[in-house]
C-alpha cells in the first residue's frame, strides 16, 4: 500500500471512531431526554391536572360554586386525555362517576362532603400511581446515563488509544527511513560506496530503497573502473619517473615528500619508505643534501656518492592547480659528464692560449726589426703588408688574452690584486690604451672624472682591461666623427659608478639580457664589428668579483651606455 493510501485510511479510520463517539453520545442524549420528556408529559403534568382539582376541592367545605366546577371539568377533560399508567383509566373513571354525583347533589353538604372525600382518594390514588411512575422512569434513566456514561467512555478510550498509537508511531513510520536514508547519503558523500538500505515495505519507501540502493552500486563500479585506471596511470608515471636518469623530489604544498625516486632516494641516502610522507624540512635536520635541496637556490651542486664527485644541476618547478601552488618538484640533472668535457675545454683553451701567447708574442717581435731600416729597406706595398700582419697579431695576442682570463675565471684561478685607487688613474690609464683605436676612427672621448671623488677599492689591472673593454665596445659600434661620454660619478650609497655612453646604433632590447653571456654576439654585426664574444663576460666577472655589478641600457638609434660600479676604499 502506499504512504498516501496508508495515511488515508489510518486517518479515515479515526474519523470513524470519533464519529461513532459523537454518534453514541447524541444518541444517548436524546433517549435521556426523550425519557425526560415522557415523565414530564405524562406524569407531572397529570399531577398537575390532580394538583388543580385537589385545590378546588380543598379549598372549603361550602358546595362547588360553577366557577370551581369549570375548573374540576377542565382538568378532568384534560386527565381523561393524558392517562399513561397501568390502572390510571379505572382511578380517572371512578373520579368522572364521583364528580358528576357532587354535581348532581347540587349543595348537599353531608352528601357533598362525603363524595369529596372519595374524590379526594381516588386523585391521590392517580397522584400515587404517577410518582410511583415517575420514580420508576427515573431509574429507568439513570440506567440509560451510567450505560451510556460506559459506552461513551470505553468508545472515548478506544480512540484514545487509537489516536495516541498513530500519533506516537507514525512520525517515525515518515521519519525513520528518512533518517536512515540521511545516513547513507552521508556515507556516500565520504565515498563509502558500499551501503544498502533495507526498507522492507512495499510503497514509496520501499522504491527509495531500491533507487538508493542501484545509485550506490552503480557509483561503486564507476569508483572502482575509476580507481583501477587512476592506479594504473601512478603506476606508469612512477615507473617513468624510477628510470629516469635524474634525481627527482616532490613536495606537496605543506612540504611534505610525495614522491622521490630511486636516483634521488640512493643520492640522499635513505629509502622510498623513510622519505614519502615524511615533513621534507625534519630529514633535512639530519640530511646535509636534503638540506641544501630545500634552502640553496643555487643551481650547481656537488654531491659526493658512490666514491665519486659528481655535478648536478638543481632545478626547482612549482606545481599549480587553479592559480593555486599544491607543492613543488625538484629535479638534479646529473651534469658531472658535461661538467668534465667544459673543464676539458677550458684546460685546453687556457693551454692553447698560453701556448700561442709566445709565437704571437715572437711574431710581433720579429714584425719590429722588419720595420726597422738597419735590417733592410721595404718598399711601400711590403710596408703594408707588415702593418697588416701586425694589426693581426694584435687582434690575435687580444683574444688569446680575452681567452686566458676567461680560463682563469672558470677555473677559479683568477686572482686579484686589490688596492685603493683615485678613479681618475683607472680613466687615464683606459683612454690612453684606446687612443689610438678612437683617432683611427675619429671618435672624441669626453671624460668627466672629478678629483675630488673617493679613491676605490679595486684590481688596477682588471678595472682598466673592463673599461678598456667597453671604451673598444663604445668606439666599435660608434659612427665615424661622433663623441663617447666617459662618466665617473659617487652614487648615494657610497659606490663609485663608471659608465660609458655611445651614440652608435644601440642593441635590441630581446639581447639586451644575454649581452654578458659567454661567447654571445648580436647577430648582423658588420665583420670589423666581430669579436669573441667574450669581453663583456670577462668584464662582468671581474666586476662581480670585486663586489660591484654591471649594467646596460640601450635605444636602437640612440646609442648604448654600459655602466658597472666599485666599492669605495675604506
Ligand atoms: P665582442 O668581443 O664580440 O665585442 P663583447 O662581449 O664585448 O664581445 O660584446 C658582446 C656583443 O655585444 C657584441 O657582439 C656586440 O654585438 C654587442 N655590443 C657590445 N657593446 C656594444 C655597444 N657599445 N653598442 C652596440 N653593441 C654592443
């Protein structure tokens, strides 16, 4: 049956008890009063009648005036019609047949008073025979009142209990599966898709049941076809990530360790076990290498495992979700192969350079006492030659030089002597190195250098080479005739800043990031713009190694100012 149908008759069912209770009640009511009534019609109204002809026939002993008769035969006519009790009709007749002698003696007063008397008997007989009816009527009704006070109640209780049963059970016939239903849908939410319900009635409930019941069962094979190929997918990226050549670390955004693989597991020394799950920062207490994964944000390590030195590169990727960072993943690229070959490639460059210096250096020699006319006369085009020849070793002897310090740098060989110098030295000795450079090409250098500027604390030698460096720069990419603008000024935070200014063609902005990279050359320079691209590297590292830093800003047209600065000497 279902709920509806169910609340229908439960409800139904009390209507009718409380209208069978309402029915037993009117019912009794009206027998009670239906008796009432009886006793009042046809007993009291007959004592009445008597009451009335007794008074008159009380009232004196003169003989019946015919007013007194009217009265007797009013009442008399009256009883005659409302004679109810068993021997009432004999008691009334009697009266009639007395009455009419009393009228016939007509003020015989021995007679009169006689018959009276007899009068007056028969009436209390019918006043008698009335009450003793009235009596009995009366218990007749107060058996009707107490049969229908029981009826009334045991009906009354009846419902009661009825109504009370359907009151106190049926909140929870709704409510129960409800609740229970709320349960379950809760367990689903927390993924428990393994609850049934088992509501065994056949109506609404019983369908919900069943509804929940197919939901919960189809969710649960979704979940596990879900699973099995999420699983399946961890499982392939960590069996990539396991073979992979490089270290690899993940942290989740409250740093703990996700993952790690077996590289990274076998350089930091502890197993997959002792490390995921585990707060990165508490191993690090006791991991030296965990320890600088997590705070050094240098990009080169070296890690000493298997009985060997090796090179590895740290790289740090954050992991985003939404705009959102949930952890982060750390990546050492094993570089000790690459690391071996540069520094193969720098022994041979420092070797190499070294080695040319000499000939170079005998060549140039040799050019000398060519020129000289004590060793004999060359004609003008042979003098050219020479000229040539010796521009070439000096390019040549320039970038063997460039060469060796870049291998000095590299190596960590470089060496500085610091000593406190007046700026104004650093400038003279430069812009007399490149006069001849800047005359050739007509370029003027202005120079702005007061005396009364702090003495610096720098390496002389490598100061000069660095503005030397950017003055060629200036004077190289410069049009013919234009000026170069050497400028040293005090910054406001002590430091002393040396900066150089051309009006030539300027660089790019996108090179202007890559400009004091290794061996990096703009494109499109004209051949007698090409270098080695690496003086300005060298510079940058002689100027960071003296503590200050180097700079450039650029306008394509408008020429290019490279700038770096100094400490101030104590
Ligand atoms: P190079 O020995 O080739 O000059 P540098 O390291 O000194 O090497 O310079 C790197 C590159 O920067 C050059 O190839 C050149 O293209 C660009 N460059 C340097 N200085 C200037 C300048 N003053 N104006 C324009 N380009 C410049």
């Amino acid at each position: 049956m279902t709920i509806k149908n169910k609340l229908r008759t439960g409800i139904g069912f009390l209507f009718v008890l409380a209208l069978i209770c309402c029915g037993l009640s009117v019912y009794f009511l009206n027998r009670l009063s239906a008796d009432a009534g009886a006793i009042l019609k046809d007993n009291y109204k007959t004592l009445q009648y008597t009451q009335d002809i007794l008074n008159v026939i009380d009232a004196n002993d003169k003989p019946l005036s015919a007013k007194q008769f009217a009265v007797i035969d009013a009442n008399l006519i009256r009883q005659q019609h409302n004679v109810t009790e068993k021997g009432e009709q004999e008691l009334t007749d009697s009266l009639t047949v007395i009455y009419n002698d009393i009228k016939l003696y007509k003020g015989e007063a021995a007679g009169e008073s006689q018959l009276r008397s007899q009068a007056r008997r028969l009436i209390y007989g019918i006043m008698h025979l009335n009450m003793d009816a009235i009596s009995h009527k009366n218990d007749v009704a107060a058996d009707t009142a107490s049969r229908a006070n029981v009826l009334v109640a045991v009906s009354a209780f009846l419902l009661f209990t009825i109504a009370f049963t359907f009151a106190v059970n049926f909140p929870g016939y709704i409510a129960d599966p409800l609740k229970e239903l709320t349960a379950r849908i809760r367990d689903v939410s927390n993924r428990n898709y393994h609850q049934q319900i088992d509501f065994k009635s056949d109506d609404e409930f019983g369908e919900l049941g069943q509804a929940f019941n197919t939901m919960t069962k189809k969710l649960d094979e979704y979940e596990n076809s879900n699973l099995a190929s999420i699983l399946f997918e961890k499982k392939r990226i960590e069996t990539i990530i396991n073979t992979m050549q490089d270290a690899i670390v993940g942290l989740d955004e409250k740093m703990i360790i996700i993952f790690a693989n077996e590289v990274a597991c076998s350089l930091i020394g502890l197993t997959t076990d002792q490390l995921t799950g585990r707060y990165a920062p508490d191993i690090a207490l006791e991991n030296d290498l965990l320890r600088n994964l997590l705070v050094n944000e240098q990009s080169r390590l070296k890690i000493f495992a298997d009985n060997r030195e090796s090179f590895y590169s740290r790289e740090s990727l954050s992991v985003s979700s939404k705009s959102k960072v949930i952890g982060k993943v750390i990546i050492l690229k094993n570089i000790t192969e690459y690391q071996q070959l540069d520094e193969a490639k720098t022994n041979f460059i420092a070797t190499i350079s070294h080695e040319l210096k000499t000939p170079i250096s005998s060549i140039k020699m040799s050019l000398k006492l060519l020129e000289d006319d004590r060793i004999g006369n060359v004609n003008v085009e042979q003098r050219q030659l020479l000229e040539n020849i010796d521009d070439d070793a000096r390019r040549l002897l320039q970038i063997t030089g460039e060469l060796l310090d870049m291998a000095q740098v590299e190596t960590g060989k470089l060496q500085l002597n610091f000593g406190s110098t007046h700026p104004r030295n650093i400038v003279d000795y430069a812009v007399k190195a490149i006069k001849f450079t800047a005359d050739q090409k007509q370029v003027s250098i202005k120079v702005k250098c007061d005396d009364t500027l702090p003495e610096v604390h720098a390496d002389l030698d490598k100061t000069t080479w660095v503005l030397i460096n950017l003055l060629s720069n200036a004077i190289k990419y410069s049009h013919e005739k234009s000026t170069v603008e050497l400028i040293v000024k005090k910054h406001k935070n002590d430091e002393i800043e040396f900066s150089v200014k051309d009006h030539g063609k300027g660089i790019e902005e996108q090179y202007l990031s890559r400009l004091f990279e290794r061996y990096f050359k703009v494109p499109n320079a004209t051949a007698d713009q090409t270098g080695t691209g690496l003086g300005l590297a060298i510079a940058k590292d002689f100027i960071e190694a003296q503590s200050g830093h180097i700079e450039v800003d650029s306008e394509i047209g408008a020429g290019s100012r490279f700038a770096f600065t100094l400490k101030r000497a104590v």
